[in-house]
C-alpha cells in the first residue's frame, strides 16, 4: 500500500501524473479526423471518450500503482500532414518499434506493412509479404533501400529460411539496385540452401527480362554471378534465349579451370526444326556445329568432336627418321626398307609434336630405290590400308611427297614398302601435326 501522505505519496502521484499527460497527448491525436478507410466496416471501433478514460487514471492515480490498458484500442491514425508514432516517441526506446500481423484469415492479399498510393483497394491480388510498397504512377518505386553507412552496408536486405527474401513486381523493373561506388553493387543474392538461387528473374512480357544488368562504366560489369558450381543460370522459352548479351562486347569468359562449359542439348543438327544463322549446337556426340544458314535444319559446319581431327599446327620442318645408316637421327632403325616390311617412326623427336596429337603432316622421301614400288603409311595398330601415299617406277629414283598421316596417341607413325622385288631407303620429315 502507498502511505497517504509522504514523500513516496508525492513522488507516485507525479509518476500517475505524468502518465496522465501522455495519455492525453495520444487521446489528442486519437480523436483528429482519420481519412476514410477503403473498406468501411459496420463494426469499425467507436473513438475513445477523453472522460472515460481520464476517470480510469483518476482512480488509479487515487490509489492504484499499475498502469491504465486500453482495450480495444482504434487502429493508430493522424490527420493529413501529421506523422503517425508508433512506439517509442523518441525513437530512443531500449527495443525496436515492430508490427506484429496474425494472418489467419484466406484473404488474396496479405502483408504485415503496406504503402499504396492509390488506396489498399488496388493492391495486386497474391501480394503476400512482410513488407509491400504499391505504386501506381505517384512515386517512382514501391520500396526503396538507401544506405550510406559504408562500403559493405546494405540498402534492403531480405532473408528467407524458405522462399523468396525479396520479390519485386513492377512494369519496368521488379528489381532496381543501382550503385555510384567503386566495386560496389546494385543487386546481391546470396543462397546458402542445396538448389538456392542468389537471384532469381521472371519474364512474362514479349520482350521482358529476367534479369536485366546494365553497367555505364568502362570496366564494369551488368551481371556478375560467382558460385561454387554455377554463377549465373538461365533458361529461355522453346523459342527464346536463356541470356541475352548486347554491347561492345556481347559476353565476356573467365574461367579458371575452363573459359565456357557446353552441356549436350538434347537436339542434333538434322532435327526438322527452323535454325538461325550464328548458332552453336553441342550434341550428345560431343560434336561441336555452327550454322552459317537459317532454315530448316539450316547449314552446319562442324567445329570440333570427337571424330574430327582438330586444328592443323604447322611447326618448323624436323627431321623423325633416315634409314640410311650414319644419317640423323642416328638412333633409329637403320637399312634400306624391302617389300613387305615396315617401321614404326616416332613422330615426337626434336619435340614439334606433342602426345596427343591425332595426325601428322609428314614429308616422305624415297632413295636408293630398286624396281618399281610404293610406301603405305598409317597408324600403328590399324589395318594396312589398300592405298598407298609415295610410288616409284624405276631404279634409282629420288622423289618426295607430303601426306597426312593418322598417328597414335604417342604421336607415332609406321611406314610399309610395296611391290614385288621392290626395296627402298626412306626419310620421314614432319611438318606439322593436328590436334
């Protein structure tokens, strides 16, 4: 109990007093003229009679210590001009001030805080979230983030156990970040989950973007997406493009273990489908196409597969091997080739071509010959083939011939002679190889 009288009596009762002065302070801005709800309800709350509650802190001030609650308190509004508090008045309280939404009702619409400027009535249906901002033409955005607190601050930030952190839905933009700093950046997603996504873009339009970036310096970058697996993904329509790069440079590739990965499109060059000139198909037979017509299936010219033998290297002309003995490189096979035989020739010595190669450029020489004859050159392993690549017609011949010849995969070659009676020395020179 509070003695009757007393220094505790005084220092209560201008504790309730004080109390009693705030109060009417909100009662003031409780009783202004709201602005007509979108929605009028027939049970909308009647306004807080002043006396009623003015006679409650009188009787508390008379011999209660408690405080006074207001049940069934009208929702927080102010005339047109005057700022709405909600909270700590200060804005110095020891907690935030919040807004706490029980949803449990089926409504299309659903937010915890919304802001309109044509009246909560034309709100998108399915707008569902914490916070909305709705404009239609009075302000340039519905939610805008703008941080000044240093180079790693945050404009808006949203988080998501599940779901979206942020969705924007608009007419030009869903999403705008924009930045005026140096290595800074507009928009960043970042997704922790299994099959998160940092940012992801939907476009509905016919000519919409998913996700559209757009950078005015010299050495800036529209879109970046780092990951540890894929740092930007992208799918299109049947007919549309995943990403669309445009400018200067269109696109550019920067990989550390490899510039630009391809994965097997589940479509070959010979499917009877309409083709555009510019295009590149990778097909589950690893055979890298470019179309240089439109039409259907278009022109294609294959680039690279595993069927193909690369591109052509020349390399300073080495000499591989000479079966005439004292003649480099001396530590080959020496004597004149007969028919029937055939030699196995390194086609890596004097280092031009590397392991791996799938053909070489040679220069094959006949001399010393005897009676007509002819060289077969393949790969060691493969069945001699029925052509030759070097014939002569008579003794004594000195003749030359550059052909490509498959190697193996230690860059080796072998050389047969043919004919009947027919014997030869021969000289490998390599000029080139392909890989």
């Amino acid at each position: 109990m509070i003695p009757a009288d007393g220094p505790a009596a005084d220092t209560h009762v201008d504790v309730l007093l004080a109390r009693i002065a705030e109060l009417e302070a909100r009662l003031d801005a409780l009783e202004r003229p709201a602005p007509p709800p979108s929605d009028p309800s027939p049970e909308a709350a009647r306004p807080v009679d002043r006396r009623t509650v003015l006679s409650k802190v009188g009787g508390a001030a008379a011999g209660l210590a408690g405080g006074v609650l207001l049940a069934g308190a009208t929702p927080a509004a102010a005339a047109n001009g005057n700022a709405v508090t909600i909270g700590s008045s200060s804005n110095q309280g020891s907690l935030p001030t919040g807004l706490a939404v029980d949803r449990n009702g089926s409504t299309n619409n659903a937010y915890g805080f919304g802001v309109t400027d044509r009246g909560l009535a034309a709100v998108p249906q399915g707008a569902s979230s914490g916070v909305l901002g709705h404009t239609k033409g009075q302000f340039e955005c519905g939610v805008a983030g703008y941080s000044e607190a240093g180079p790693s601050s945050v404009g808006v930030f949203g988080l998501a156990g599940s779901g979206y952190g942020v969705v924007g839905r608009g007419v030009a933009a869903g999403v705008l970040g924009r930045t005026d700093s140096t290595d800074s950046s507009g928009v960043i997603g970042h997704s922790t989950g299994t099959s998160g996504r940092g940012i992801e873009g939907e476009a509905f339009g016919q000519a919409g973007y998913g996700v559209l970036g757009r950078c005015d310096s010299p050495f800036g970058v529209g879109v970046r997406g780092v990951g540890s697996f894929r740092g930007v993904e992208a799918s299109g329509g049947p007919t549309g493009a995943g990403i669309l790069a445009t400018g200067a440079v269109g696109a550019t590739l920067n990989g550390t273990i490899v510039t630009a990965f391809f994965e097997p499109a589940t479509t070959t060059v010979t499917d009877a489908r309409g083709r555009v000139r510019g295009s590149f198909l990778y097909d589950q037979a690893g055979e890298l196409w470019f179309c240089v017509a439109s039409g259907t299936p278009g022109t294609w010219r294959k680039l690279a597969g595993p069927t193909t033998a690369g591109s052509l290297h020349l390399v300073t002309p080495v000499r591989v091997y000479d079966s005439r003995p004292g003649q480099q490189p001396v530590s080959v096979p020496k004597g004149v080739l007969a028919s029937g035989q055939q030699r196995e020739v390194d086609g890596t010595l004097g280092g031009q071509v590397p392991p791996g190669a799938t053909g070489v450029l040679v220069t094959l020489t006949v001399t010393n010959t005897s009676t007509a004859g002819f060289l077969q050159a393949f790969a060691p392993g493969s069945a001699v083939p029925a052509t030759s690549v070097h014939n002569w017609d008579h003794q004594g011949t000195n003749a030359a011939t550059t052909t490509v010849v498959a190697c193996s995969a230690a860059g080796r070659i072998t050389v047969r002679c043919g004919g009947v009676g027919a014997a030869t020395d021969v000289i490998v020179d390599v000029i080139g190889y392909y890989r």
